[in-house]
C-alpha cells in the first residue's frame, strides 16, 4: 500500500465517527518553500470537531506507522504578502468560504493541485492559505445548522432570524457550551517506545482552540484546588518539535502558567526570549476556593491580576459586609504584576493546541536550562472554569480532546452535594459555602415567582434609598431591559455631591458603562458589536473593580462581553446610599417646580434590578426591600404591556400581521411557515419534529402551532433537558425506609382496633334500647330486668288537660322531644320486679289510677306525700311507666316530682333535658 493509504487508514483507526469519514482532500508538493523534500497533505473528517488534535496527539505513532517522518500537524504558515491580498481575501471570509487553521485562513483555490508519484498521480482541489484570522471576533455566525453549530449534544432548530440551540443540562449560552472540567490530576512518568517519547500514562489534561495570533491578548480563567503546585494552562512545543539548533528554530514560542506554592508563576516566550512573572500573593491560592486569574498582553508588556485585587475570591455571598465600606484599597503588589517583553515579541503564534490542566508530553529539549522542574511541571488536581481568550469562552466539554478529566465539578455542585436549586436559579460559591441564586428574572422562595417589570414613560425616574453601604472597591449593577430607544439611561450609582459617578446606559443603540473616579477623566466600556435595542428582553450585567470594568450581556460570550482592566489612580468610590442611586434618567431641577430628566429612558422597561447582588425595588409594584426602598418616583407604570402594533396594518395574503412588543412584521406566525406547493403561497404547519428537539429520549409530537416533548423516566422540562430530581431526592438509607414502614404500620393497626371497639359499643348500646312494649304478657315468660341489665328506659310524656282552652305546657317551647331517662341498672332492679308482680295480680291498676288522676284535678301538698329515699321501693307504681307522673303527685310513690328529683337523685341519671323539664312542669 501507499504512503498516503496507510495514513488515511491509520487515522481511521482512531476516529469514532466512522471509518468513511477520514479522506484525504488535497496533497501538495512543498519542495519550493524547504531544502529537503516535503509533502503537505490535507485530510478531513466530518463530525469531528478536533480531529487535527487528535493527529497531533498521535503524531509519533503516524510516524512508525507510515515510516515517514511526520514534522507538523495543523501548522501552515499565513500569507503576509501584504494589505492588498487581505483585502481580496475579504470576500472567502464575509461569506464563511474559508476556516482558521493554525491562526490562518485557508480556502478552496481556483485549480487543482497534481503530484506525480511515477506510477501514479494525485490530483485534488489547490487549498489557498490566507492572512491569518481576525484578532476581533472569532464567533462563527451561524446563519443554517451544521453539525457545529451546537455542542455537547445540543439540537438546533432553525429559526426565521437564524438558528437556536436547545441545550441539555449542564451546559450554557446560545451553542451549549460546558464552562467548568475537572481534573484528576496523577504523576509525570513518561513513556519510551522504540526511543521516541509517548504521551503521558498518568495525569489529568484537555487540548482546546489554539491562542489567535493577536498583537493584544487577553487571557482568563478560574481555579479551584488544593494542590500548591499545579500546571494551569500550556501552548508552545512538545518533545518533538524543532530546536533552537535545528534547520527551523522559527517555532519556539511558549506560554506556561502553573502554580508555584499557592502563587501563580508565569513563563512566556514570544520568540524574543523568555520572561518569567510570579506573584508574591498575600495568600495562597490553594484553598479549595475560586480564584481567577488574567494575563494580558499588548505594546510589549505582560500583566498577571489576581482576582481583580479583590483580596479574595469572586464568588462570594452578597451578605452585607462587616464594615460599611472599604477605606483603603487593596494593595496592588500582592494581587498584580507585570514585567517587559523583549522588542521583537510582538505576536504569540504557536499553531498548537492550548492544553489546560497539565502537559500531554514533556516539555522541549531547549528549556532543560531552566531546570528539571519546568520539563515535568505537575498536573491539576481540581476544577477549572470559565477560561476566555479575548472575551470568548472556551467550551470545555466532551468534545475537546482529554485524558483523566471530565465535564463538571462534583466538589462545586450543588446538586451533588444536596442542594438542588430548581429550575430557576444557579449554584454559585466554593465548597463549603455554596448557594443557590436566582436568574435574572426570577425571585421568591425557590426562585419559582416570576419578577414584576417596571414600564418607563416619558420624564420618568425612580430614585431609590438603599439600606446597605456598597463596598467602595467593587460596585455592580444588574438588570433586564427592553427597549427599540436609542438612547437612555438604565441606572446611575453616585458618591456624595455627583463627583464620582459609575452608570450603565444606552448610547447610539449600544449598550455602555461609563466611569468617572475623581480627578481621572471619566472612562467608558461598549458592547459595540451586539445590537440589544431589538425589542426583546436582555439580561445585563456590569461589574467595577476599582478602575477596572466588566460588561456583559446574556450569555456573556463573545461579543456580548467586554472588559478594561485598569487597575491606575483612584479606586473607590463611597456610594451615596440616600440620594445617590437614579433608575430611568437623572432629574435636574430648573426651579422649585420645574425639572428635565438627563438621558432620559422612555418608552422601555426594566425589570429585578440588583446592586451589589442584592435586589433593590421597583415601582409601582414594589416599593421596598429588605435592601432598600423607593423614596421618589415618577412616570412609572406596572408591567410591560403595550398597545397591538398591528392596528390598521394589513399584509400580503397568506401573511399576517405579527405583534413583537410595540412593533410588528408580516408573517405567517409562530410554528408556521409559507409553503408554494400548488402554485399557491400558504401558511401552513410546520414539523419542528423533523429537527429532533426533544432531548434524553423524548418523543416529540407535533401539534398546531408548535410541539410537546414526552420524556422519559427520570427527565422533565420543555425539552427533557432537565433531570427529574423528584425521583432521586427521596432515595433514603434502608434502615430509614424499614424504620418508616414499621411505625406506619403500626399506627394503621391501632387506628383498625379503635374502629372496631367504638363500632361493638355502637351496637351493645343499640341491643340494650329495645323494649317490650305489650301490656299483657305472660308472668310465667316475663323475664327479670335484672337478668337483660337494659341500660335506657323509654320515657313517654302525656299531655295534660286544656287550661282555659290552650295545653298547659305549650307556653314554654323549650319543652319538646326529650324522651329518654337512664336509670341505674342496680336501682331499677327490685321496683321492676315489684312492678310485674302488680301487673300479674291487678292489670287494670294502672289504669284505674290514671282515671282517678283525670278525674281529680287538684293539687296536692308535696310535703304530707314526701318520703325518704327508701320509701320508694315500697310498692310503688311501674318504674317504667311515667304516666304516673303525669300531674303533680297523682300516682307518685314518692309523692311529686320534686320529691322524687331530690329522693331519687343518687340513683337515676336524667337524659336529654329531663331534669329541666321536670322543674319546669314542676313550677
């Protein structure tokens, strides 16, 4: 087999994609341009986003393979013939035609190229190399999906303004990119096959994008660790590269920043020679805390800052602090240094992989000189996160190539250690101190509570009160805004009298920050190439660090973020917590009445504005906090509602007027898309089905106008992006769960036996209340009271005779349905016995007695018919039938009512009013 065969064969060896997914695209003949001979091949693999990382890494091992010696991988040397060709070369680059590799654009050319290999030719297309890339934005504009356009396995779906990722979770911004890595760390052995060096066994690293070429470079990260001694980033030579004494000693270029007891130490080498920088930090930055670290460099001198001379980490609590402010400021020689590059450095252009966490080889010969340390310099045990070449983030996530480290950082998880923060906030802090904090837009307990906008009219402002005092040092502002003005200010922050001021505004359609630290002239920062005056809303947020600004808006990637670190002259400012925060535009009084508002914000709206991390009101819809209040306003409104921009406005059939937020445009409406099938334009349904939008194993379905995803077991949201934490935070040790089952079961018992026991006396009670109520029964089958113990008597009342034509007790409407006396079984006893041997003897004595008591009508002295308690058992009437009681003291054994409620009253209980009822027929 060929060369060339045995190349693509060993590349496909290592791509996962696919073995018909490596070609070889083009192979040049480079004899022109070097004195011994040399090929340039270029080979492509769809799918793979860093398969020239991947040659690289493997480059040794492509040399033995083929038995060719293999010299660069993914380096080309740009065109510098001058202004004129860029110029010519701006078409390929305007319109996406051409790719940076290397810090150079390359291009299809006009032509083929041909190499005559004697028994064969090679022809393909002529790749034209370019200047080298731009040094202002690097972020692709994505304007139809690629397999590139979103990461970590992100869908996009195109739109009618271009194209939106639906992001999984973990991962943030508009291309799903993965902002934090952990690294594992381990040894520096080396490996020697067949006397080449091999790549590290042991030890954490990643390869991202290589470091534009850029005259001004400006490089950020965060670290998280506890190891003193650590390598952070790497991008330069490996072993393999070419010296100082060989025929090319051009790629020498080297960037080495790692930790040294705690404290960053920087090793640059521009191709002047190398400096070192190393910072003499107050503390150690090995605290299992984030810290972050930028280097700069630009006009031959490089600057390292540690966390922006805070004096500590960034992420910490918004709490108020224990003084009201900063008197002093930081001292700049703990937290920032810089030193002088040589004259002849004035770009850093290696063409390699930026290599994160710790080397994947040795370093090269040439640097022995600096000692043992720096050829093994250790790896990085722990996380780091939001690494950013020149204001674009750098996706850390599964796609980059990596050995013994992986997307996250379980140590600064919140979910991972037991704290989850829904679906509306973020985890923020170190280990030790994490939080949960809630997205712009969102507050209340567990961030589930939409905040209220705030609409701006014309001479409108808010002024507020704060009841903390900022820090002098550091100030920020956050907010959501939405506007289609031009011009305006969004919030002002003052010291005392107007001398120092610092306020985010609107100016010509770009958001700004502007500030003024008395004496120095004021400064400002822009967001100059992101346009926010769109109608929709945006999240903003600035932050100050003595003299030095950050700015950014959503995502904060690319061009929606911008920084100016300045750290010269005066650095606090001392906020005027009573009169000196404005919201909207700044009043200025003409006369006692009369005002004009400065840069006045009209016809916008804003909404949860925060300083310093702490959420200030707006009104009218609030107008305190626990952070402060609004001691004036004017010309505000609740809500952001506007009138239909789509009055009196038709458009072109099939379209239809679509309202955006006090402006509009012709369409055919969300989900929905014009069709010309059948000759004819039509609205009809889209299929956002077909773009698979559904996330984890969801099925999509369809519906008029959009979509609904079902997710599987163990996801929700919108999208199934989210993990269903519902089924995982309940999971509780097995002793727990069999503790639980037992007491809940037991309860369940005793609950069953106090049913049943209430239920069996329900129903004795019910057996215990029937009666006989035959008059003539047999004495021979009449059974003893004593021997059934009945436990209620039925009480019986009888209507007396008319007085003056009315009922003697109708007068009294208390008297009514109380029929039931309870007497004592051991009572009731011997005078029911008595009672049925009467009724034996003489049946008609009951009733003679009642004729008497009809018949004479009048009363008797309750005293001469009184007996002792004991009288009552001397055969006395039926205890059972009260109509002996019918009438005072006819009939009664103990003479009346009143006797028998006093004689009787240790042995009988009164039911249901009786004894009322007795003492009122009484009197």
């Amino acid at each position: 087999t060929s060369i060339l065969s045995r190349l693509v064969e060993a590349a496909r060896a290592w791509v996962e994609v696919g073995r018909g997914s490596v070609r070889a695209v083009s192979v040049e003949s480079l004899e022109e341009l070097t004195t011994s001979p040399s090929t340039r091949v270029w080979l492509s693999s769809s799918g793979m986003a860093n398969f020239d990382q991947l040659l690289m890494y493997r480059k040794h091992e492509l040399s033995q393979v083929i038995g060719v010696d293999i010299k660069d991988v993914g380096v080309i040397t740009c065109n510098q013939t001058g202004y004129e060709n860029a110029r010519g070369d701006s078409h390929e680059v305007a319109h996406g035609l051409s790719r940076c590799i290397s810090g150079c654009r390359a291009t299809l050319g006009e032509g083929f190229s041909v190499v005559d290999a004697n028994t064969s030719a090679l022809v393909g297309p002529r790749i034209k190399v370019l200047t080298t890339c731009s040094c202002g934005n690097t972020t692709p504009d994505h304007y139809t999906c690629t397999p590139y356009t979103c990461l970590n396995g992100g869908r996009c779906i195109p739109t009618p303004t271009g194209t939106r990722c639906i992001c999984p979770h973990g991962t943030w911004g508009s291309r799903c990119k993965v902002l934090v890595r952990h690294f594992e760390g381990g040894g520096t052995e080396q490996v020697f096959e067949g006397g080449v060096h091999g790549a590290s066994r042991v030890g954490g690293w990643a390869w991202v994008a290589p470091i534009p070429p850029c005259a001004d470079v400006h490089l950020s990260l965060e670290v998280l660790t506890r190891s003193p001694a650590a390598t952070l980033l790497y991008s330069g030579p490996d072993h393999g590269a070419a010296t100082p004494d060989t025929e090319d000693s051009s790629v020498r270029e080297l960037l080495l920043l790692e930790l040294r007891q705690g404290r960053p130490s920087l090793l640059l080498d521009m191709g002047g020679g190398p400096v070192t920088l190393t910072l003499n930090a107050s503390s150690s930055l090995a605290d299992n805390t984030w810290h972050r670290i930028d280097l700069i460099w630009r006009d031959e001198l490089v600057e390292m800052i540690v966390d922006l001379c805070t004096g500590g980490g960034l992420d910490e609590s918004p709490t108020p602090p224990a003084s009201p402010a900063h008197t002093t400021p930081p001292d700049a020689h703990t937290c920032r240094g810089a030193t002088r590059l040589p004259r002849a450095a004035r770009v850093f252009n290696t063409g390699g992989p930026l290599q994160v966490g710790g080397l994947a080889h040795s370093l090269p010969a040439h640097y022995m000189n600096e000692g043992p340390s720096i050829l093994r310099p250790p790896h990085l045990q722990g996380c780091l996160r939001n690494l950013r070449v020149n204001g674009q983030l750098v996706d850390l996530g599964g796609g980059v190539l990596s050995r013994a480290s992986y997307p996250g950082c379980p140590a600064a998880d919140c979910l991972s250690n037991g704290l989850y923060c829904g679906l509306h906030a973020r985890c923020r802090g170190s280990p030790g101190s994490l939080r949960c904090e809630c997205q712009a837009g969102w507050g209340g307990p567990g961030c589930a509570t939409p905040t209220t906008p705030t609409t701006f009219l014309l001479n409108s402002y808010v002024k507020l009160a704060l009841s903390f005092t900022p820090l002098g040092y550091t100030t920020s502002i956050s907010l959501r805004f939405r506007t289609w003005r031009r011009r305006g200010e969004l919030v002002v922050v003052t010291s005392q009298h107007g001398r120092d001021r610092w306020a985010v505004e609107v100016v010509g359609g770009r958001v700004c920050v502007a500030l003024r630290l008395h004496p120095r002239p004021p400064t400002s920062l822009c967001l100059t190439r992101a346009t926010l005056t769109d109608g929709r809303w945006h999240s903003l947020a600035a932050a100050r660090y003595g003299s030095a600004v950050l700015l950014s808006a959503d995502d904060g990637d690319g061009d929606l973020y911008n920084a100016s670190l300045v750290l010269e002259g005066r650095q606090l400012l001392q906020v005027d917590k009573q009169e000196g925060v404005h919201v909207g535009g700044t009043p200025e009084f003409l006369d006692v009445s009369v005002f004009k508002i400065e840069s006045d914000f009209f016809d916008g709206c804003m909404d949860d504005l925060r300083i310093s991390g702490r959420s200030v009101p707006l009104p009218p819809a609030t107008n305190s906090s626990a952070w402060g209040q609004a001691s004036v306003y004017k010309g505000v409104e609740s809500g952001c509602g506007a009138p239909s921009a789509c009055v009196n406005v038709s458009c072109r059939t099939p379209l239809t007027c679509v309202d955006t937020w006090r402006s509009y445009h012709c369409g055919c409406g969300e989900g929905r898309v014009v069709s010309t099938s059948n000759s004819q334009a039509t609205c009809e349904d889209e299929d956002e089905c077909v773009w698979r939008p559904c996330l984890n194993g969801g099925t999509c379905f369809n519906t008029q106008p959009s979509y609904v995803c079902a997710c599987p077991a163990g996801f929700r949201g919108q999208h199934c992006h989210l993990p269903d934490v519902g089924e995982t935070s309940l999971k509780l040790p097995l002793g727990i769960l069999v503790t639980i089952v037992v007491w809940c079961t037991f309860l369940l018992l005793l609950i069953c036996a106090f049913l049943l026991h209430q239920h069996h006396r329900r129903s004795a009670l019910r057996r215990g209340a029937s009666h006989e109520k035959e008059d003539t029964v047999s004495c021979k089958e009449q059974v003893s009271p004593c021997s059934r113990t009945p436990n209620l008597l039925e009480l019986q009342l009888l209507k007396p005779p008319r007085a003056n034509g009315q009922p003697a007790w109708t007068k009294n409407p208390n008297i009514a349905d109380v029929d039931v006396l309870q007497v004592e079984v051991a009572t009731l006893c011997n005078s029911a016995e008595t009672h049925q041997q009467q009724k034996c003897s003489t049946p008609s004595t009951a009733s003679q007695h009642q004729r008497e008591g009809h018949q004479n009508l009048r009363p008797k002295d309750s005293g001469t018919e009184r007996r002792s308690s004991s009288g009552c058992a001397n055969n006395p009437p039926a205890g059972d039938d009260l109509r002996n009681y019918a009438y005072e003291g006819d009939g009664s054994s103990p003479g009346s009512l009143s006797s028998c409620l006093e004689s009787c009253s240790g042995s009988a209980k009164f039911l249901g009013g009786f004894r009322e009822v007795a003492h009122m027929v009484e009197s």
